[in-house]
C-alpha cells in the first residue's frame, strides 16, 4: 500500500492521523499518509516526531522514500520506541526546520530565473542552499545577483502546483532546468511548481505560496568547479 503524501497537495500541513502500516528491520515506520517529505531532489527529509495514542513521542530524524518509491519511511532516532503495525499515530513536523527549507527553495527557483542557465546540481539546507550552473565564463557578481534576486522576491508573485502528464512535458522539455537530476516520470502525470509570471518547473518539493515568504535572501559566495561549471550559494538573512 502506498503511504499518502499529504505535503503535495499542503505544504503547510503540519501534523496528520496515520496508522503504522509496517516497521521495517532497520526500524523505519511506514505510515498509510504522512506530512513527512521524504528526501529527494536536493531537499532533505523532514524531521519531527510521531506521537502514540498513549502519548509516547518517538523522535523522527528523517524521512526517505523505500526501495519501491511508492512509500514513506520515517526513521526514528537511536534507541527511541517503536510502535507497531496497526497503531494509530500522529505525524508531526518540526516545523522550525520545515519552513527555512521551504523558503530557500523557493527562492532557489527564482535564481534560475535570474541565472537562466542549465542546472548542473543543487541542494537544500537549513536556512541556506545551493544551485551549480554550467555558465560558459565568469563574471558574476554577488552584490549584483542579491539585488536582482530581492527584486523577483519582492513581486510578491503566488506560487502554486498543477499537474501535466508525461506526455505534455516530454513535449515541452524546455521545462526542465535541471541536467543532473530528470522528474520522476512514468506514474502518468508530473507536478510543475508555478511561481505566477516569473518561473514554471517541475518539481516534487515543498514551497511558500508567495514569494514574499521567502524573506531576505543574500547570494553568499560563487565558486568555480569546472571550466564552465559556478557554484551559487543562498542563505536566508
């Protein structure tokens, strides 16, 4: 049975009723639903805690796909008590962890639209984040490219999540940014994250719903890791 993935549909969700379909020989917790996001292109999985109906809290220190991509595993931290299948629980995020994340992706998706250049690589941290461009010379600068990128911020533009089929988007590859990473394809349909007269892309993450959540954003430093290969960083200030 695959696990329910609530933080497509609400980002902002921030606890859920699940019941425990499975634990697994490493101890991971497969739940029916989650607002967990499980650790992929470049965002890591979420923390939290699920919390029994007795009210014991197991810590949850991250959550990844399973070897089948169709379920959530939530991994609890060292040592803390597992429930058992059939146990009803409550997911819950730790949310001062979740909304950085979600801003510096936001505000990542908006670098590409200020650097229009194919995407080599990318990640997400806590508070900060990172995109690689394949630019065929130097030059950037990071005064420049803050101010720029506090100028799409500050459009205030909506940001918000539709459904193409595969088919549309293998005949719109324009779409797709990224060169090391491709969307997952073959379930019939892609989500595209829409940054509403700025950006369109596919992308499974978690975003704000307006650009003006994001916040002050400073480009930190530009690094050369090829012949036409720039690191960009981006920190949340």
């Amino acid at each position: 049975m695959p696990t329910e993935l609530l933080f497509r549909t609400d980002a902002y969700q921030q606890s859920c009723e699940a019941t425990v379909l499975e634990v697994n020989d490493r101890g991971g917790v497969v739940l029916d639903r989650t607002v967990f996001y499980a650790t992929g292109g470049g965002q890591p999985g979420d923390k939290g805690a699920l919390v029994t109906a007795g009210g014991v809290e197991i810590p949850i220190e991250t959550a990844v796909y399973g070897e089948d991509k169709s379920t959530v595993v939530h991994v609890p931290a060292a040592g803390a008590a597992l429930p058992s299948p059939g146990d009803k629980v409550t997911a819950r995020l730790d949310w001062a962890v979740r909304l950085p994340r979600m801003r510096v992706h936001t505000a990542l998706h908006l670098l590409t639209t200020v650097l229009p250049y194919p995407v080599t690589g990318g990640s997400i941290g806590d508070g900060e984040g990172r995109l690689d461009f394949d630019i065929p010379d130097a030059g950037l600068d990071k005064d420049d490219l803050t101010a720029r990128l506090a100028e799409k911020i500050g459009q205030n533009a909506e940001v918000r999540e539709r459904w193409i089929t595969d088919a549309e988007l293998e005949a719109n590859p324009g779409l797709v940014k990224t060169m090391s990473v491709k969307p997952p394809m073959g379930s019939g349909r892609v989500r595209l994250v829409e940054i509403v007269g700025l950006d369109l892309q596919p992308c499974g993450g978690t975003h704000v719903r307006n650009t003006s959540e994001i916040g002050a954003v400073a480009i930190t430093n530009i690094e050369k890791k090829g012949k036409q290969n720039r690191r960009v960083r981006i920190a949340l200030v």
